[in-house]
C-alpha cells in the first residue's frame, strides 16, 4: 500500500485516516503479505511499515521501496487514500492474474479508465518509473459491478 505522499491538498496526513480502512479491505482479501510504504509522516500499523526516504522522487520511488520488501511473485498495489476498496477487486485482479491475462493490470469501473488495485507481475518490476504503475501499460480488469476506492484529494 503506497501510503508515502506529504497529502498537500488534503492539508493533513490523509494516510493515517484512512489507512485502516484500506488495511480492512485487504485483511478480507487473498492477499498473503502487506506492506504499506511511509515518507512523509510515520505510520503505525499492524502490518509491516516501510519507511522510503526517496518518497519525494514520485509514487514510483515509493513503490520500488515497497517491492524491495517482497518475496513474491506478483503485487498488489494499491493507495492509502482509497478508503472505498473493496475485496473483491483485489482477489478479481489476482485471479485474472492467475488466469494468465497479463503481467500488468488494472481494475476498471468504467470500463475504460485504470483504477485500482493495481497488479505487477515480477517480472515488471524493474520497469517501474518514478511516475508510478501509471506509466505502465496495462491490461484492464472489469470490476464494473463493485465500488471504486475512491481517491481522496480534498
């Protein structure tokens, strides 16, 4: 979970509200291993906190921080400014990883724009900019019928 942002817009560390919410939806989830990823404030968390100094490079610097920290073969990103996630994206985007529909995808509640969770394959890892998994090229998995996570700005 990239939760590393300074939440400027939000005008307060948006990351410590919400971040429960979010941890909720993927204890209920097939997720096995979580790791949020901290910069500009510190967290407190029940599951493993990683503090990445280069937060400020971009989300991309803050997701290779968290991906160091995994041994597994895909991961599932996903934002601490999501309250709204449901579990069910989380396993529906696993699934379709697992199903063989690619090395990079996306859950979509329109049908055509990327949201999240988001899935990297291992494989991709290295490709990752410092714009983040939104830089990458992805294969869109329809989760139309469930709610979107939202994205808290304000």
């Amino acid at each position: 979970m990239l939760a590393a942002g300074a939440a400027t817009r939000f005008g307060a560390p948006k990351q410590r509200l919400f971040l429960p919410h979010v941890l909720e939806a993927l204890h209920a989830s097939s997720v096995e291993d979580i790791v949020v990823v901290a910069g500009a404030y510190e967290l407190e968390s029940d599951v493993r906190v990683v503090e990445c100094p280069d937060w400020k490079r971009g989300p991309g610097a803050s997701l290779r921080c968290g991906l160091r920290e995994l041994d597994a073969d895909a991961a599932v990103i996903v934002l601490a400014d999501g309250p709204g996630l449901d579990p069910r994206a989380v396993d529906r985007v696993v699934e379709s990883w697992r199903d063989g529909a690619g090395e990079r995808l996306a859950a979509t509640y329109d049908g055509v724009s990327r949201s999240h969770p988001v899935l990297l394959a291992r494989s991709t890892w290295d490709d990752v900019p410092d714009d983040g998994a939104r830089a990458l090229e992805v294969t869109l998995v329809p989760c139309e019928d469930l709610r979107p996570p939202g994205d808290v700005d304000y």
